[in-house]
C-alpha cells in the first residue's frame, strides 16, 4: 500500500467516452462537481473505451499517460467520471500510488459536506458505508490472516477483514433503524398537511438550476442557496398563499444525470416529497444551452422514484441572463405550460403564482348554505377551513356564508352528501 498525500485536493480528471469525440458538457460538468466537492483541477485527459479493461478500465498505454500527467500537474487525487468496481480502484490506486475516486464516491462526498440536517446526514452516511462495504479490503491487505495459531495471539479465527465487516453491517443495521423511525415521523407530518387539505407542491429540476432562490422568494425563506451542485440536500416545506388558496411547497434536492443508486434508495424519504406531490414544480435554467437534455434528465430520474406520471409545470428560471427574453406564460394544448421567469430578480413571480392557480384549479366559491342539524361535521370542518364568514343557528339547524376553494367544496360535499352542493357551485363561483 502507498502513503496517501495529505497535502490537499489538487485533482487529475479522467473523461472516458466510447467512440467519437468526448461530450464537451460531460467534462464540465464532471469539473463542476470537483470543483463542488472542494477540488482545484489540476489536468484534464480524456480515455476512448471501446472495451473496458477489467483490471483497471482504461488500457495500459492511457495508465502510463495518466501517471505521467499525474507528475507533471502534481496531482494527487485522480478523479474517473466513471464507475469503478472495487479491484479497479485499488488497481488503479495501486498502479499511480494516488488516491483514485469515482463519479459515485464524488458525488456521495458533495453529499456529505452539504447535508445539514440529522436526517440528511443519515442518509449520507448509510449511502457511503453502503459504497464502501465492497471496499474494505482496500485498507486491510496486510491483515488478510488467522490471527489464531500463534502463541499470544490465538483467537476466535476471525480476520480482521471479516471483523470490519460486521462492525460496518452492525452500523449499517443501525442506520437503518434510525432512518425508519425518521421516515415514520415524516410520514405522520405529512399525513397531518394530507389533512389539512392544502395542495403540495415540489420543487424538482436539475442540480444549480435556481430551485433554493426560487423557494426562498416565493416563501420568504432562509433555505442554504448558492451557484454550485447539490448546494440542498435536506427537505424544506413552507406554506404560501395564492389567489385562491394555501399551497404547501417543498424544495428538494437536485438531480444530476446518472445519479447513483444508492443515494436514490438512501434518500427515499427527502424523495417522497417530489414523489407524493399534487403538482411538480420543474425548475429549469433556461440559459444552460443544454437544458432540453437537462428536462430529459430529469424526468428520466422522476421516472426512477415513482413520480414520473405526476402533473409538471415548467419554470424557465434565469431569463435576466438572456437577451430579448420576457417574463411570459406558454400554454401549448396539452403540452406541460412554462413560466419564464427570473427568481434572483423577482420578475415572472406574478405570473407563476397564476400558473400555480390556474394548475391546481385554486378557484374560489362564496354564497350561503344550509345545514342541516345531523351536518353539524360539515359545519365544524367549514370552521377548520376558515371558510366561515357569517353563521347564524335556528332551530333547522345553522346558516353560513361560506368562502372557500372550489377544490375544497367539491370534497367536502362530496363527503357530505354523495356529490358536490352544485347550486353553490354554479350560482356563487367566483374567478379571482
């Protein structure tokens, strides 16, 4: 085993592609995240892989490049946008006598710098030690022995590789543990805003792409924003109010293509907030020259969590940082609407708001209403509601002026009487 620097993150990049010339946007992103995760990028090499060397991915002639450029740049991390099997990195370790980590351990690294709440910090750590149980032979080479069968130092025949292990498992075990009871209380917490009736709606879209600034402008919130990857990785929820009603409205963490697998099991309880939404809100930079692909991209991880088929609404964020472009609905047919906007600015904000209304039918009824004394549930669910604006009781029981969301009236009477109080409906609809 070699000594690793201790001297910092001054990091070599290896792009691998198969065939043709490497996808420009692939190595700047992959720079991005070095760079997120504290690195200061040192060289750059692309590797052409038509057929993966199982030993070490990239062939013998590119090693010796590598190593080379590694001298030359003083680099001494190496960096692969690629995953590697456990005995390709200690190869690959082996072989430039530097640290080597893959896009999953980098990207798991961002991970757990940025989490900051208890339960992020769960999910980061079952994520890591999950990557890093395949891994442990690394570290343990020169104690791959029996420690019974010599004087003193006779023992249960347990090696030292197989004790980490265990201990690792035991860990992981209680990890587990710690994050189902988290998760039980997030699901209560939901199911009391399930109750409460309000629309939910989540905050998805690529990682950078101005999720946090929006939420923070449309709530009024303190959530951690900044221009670099992954800056949320814990849940925040507020509530707001449009036209026509309250709405809950949750920031969640970022996607980025190819997101590891085992940040997507680890993170299933931040990702149920996109996943059990009413309504995605798709937040996009609108002037990233790739961000169809990035729409792609997403939706193609949305597929993976279980919230492909939810409704979306596009919101192009960033428009001050295009020329000519103008807050604006689209309202294409049948197509996703887009909301062009700018969240650092405040312009659009109007007409998101709209958009919202217009997406979760946030229409107000008002008029009067008879109840009948065995409807006294009604009554005091209108009272929950604040819906309640005049009462007055006699002997048939009370009479209210109610003013409520259509939504909310369509349940509630449904619940009441089987259908909706159309009367109600058709005479005290009101658009706001």
């Amino acid at each position: 085993m070699f000594e690793r620097s201790k001297r910092g993150e001054h990091a070599l990049l290896i792009q691998p592609h198969s065939g043709g010339a490497p996808e420009e946007d692939l190595l700047e992103e992959f720079a991005d995240l070095a760079r997120s995760a504290g690195a200061s990028v040192a060289a750059v090499l692309t590797a052409r892989i038509d057929r993966p060397n199982a030993a070490i991915l990239i062939g013998s002639g590119k090693l010796e490049e590598v190593k080379a450029a590694a001298e030359a740049s003083g680099a001494d991390l190496i960096l692969v946008n690629h995953p590697l099997s456990p005995g390709q990195e200690r190869n690959l370790e082996r072989a430039l006598q530097r640290r080597v980590v893959d896009r999953t351990g980098l990207i798991l690294d961002i991970f757990s710098q940025r989490a900051r709440s208890a339960e992020g910090k769960l999910q980061v750590e079952l994520a890591q030690l999950k990557h890093m149980a395949t891994r442990l032979v690394r570290g343990w080479t020169h104690l791959e022995r029996q420690r019974g069968g010599s004087i003193g130092l006779r023992g249960p025949g347990e090696t030292q590789l197989e004790t980490d292990r265990r201990l690792l498992q035991k860990r992981l075990e209680q990890l587990q543990k710690r994050l189902d009871k988290v998760e039980v209380q997030r699901t209560q917490m939901r199911r009391a805003r399930v109750r409460s009736e309000l629309p939910r709606v989540a905050l998805v879209g690529y990682t950078n792409a101005g999720k946090s600034t929006l939420f923070n402008t449309l709530t009024g919130a303190d959530a951690y924003a900044a221009d670099q990857l992954f800056a949320t990785l814990d849940p925040t929820v507020r509530r707001i109010e449009l036209p026509g009603g309250g709405v809950v409205l949750a920031d969640t963490v970022g996607f980025v293509r190819d997101l590891p697998h085992e940040l997507v099991a680890a993170f299933r309880s931040t990702l149920s907030e996109a996943r059990e939404a009413d309504l995605l809100l798709h937040v996009i930079d609108a002037a990233d020259p790739l961000r169809d692909e990035r729409i792609a991209q997403v939706d193609a991880v949305l597929a993976e969590i279980g919230a492909g088929d939810l409704p979306q609404l596009l919101v192009f964020n960033k428009i001050d940082r295009l020329d000519g472009v103008a807050p604006r609905i689209d309202r294409p047919g049948e197509e996703r609407h887009r909301v062009w906007l700018s969240a650092r600015t405040g312009e659009g904000l109007a007409l998101l708001r709209e958009a919202l209304g217009e997406a979760l039918q946030l229409r107000r009824v008002q008029g009067g209403l008879r109840i009948a004394p065995q409807d006294a549930r009604l009554r005091a669910r209108l009272h929950e509601l604040g819906a309640v604006r005049v009462e007055q009781a006699d002997e048939h029981g009370w009479w209210v002026e109610v003013d409520l969301a259509v939504a909310d009236a369509q349940r509630l009477f449904a619940q009441a009487h089987g259908e909706p109080l159309r009367p109600l409906l058709e005479t005290a609809e009101t658009p706001t």
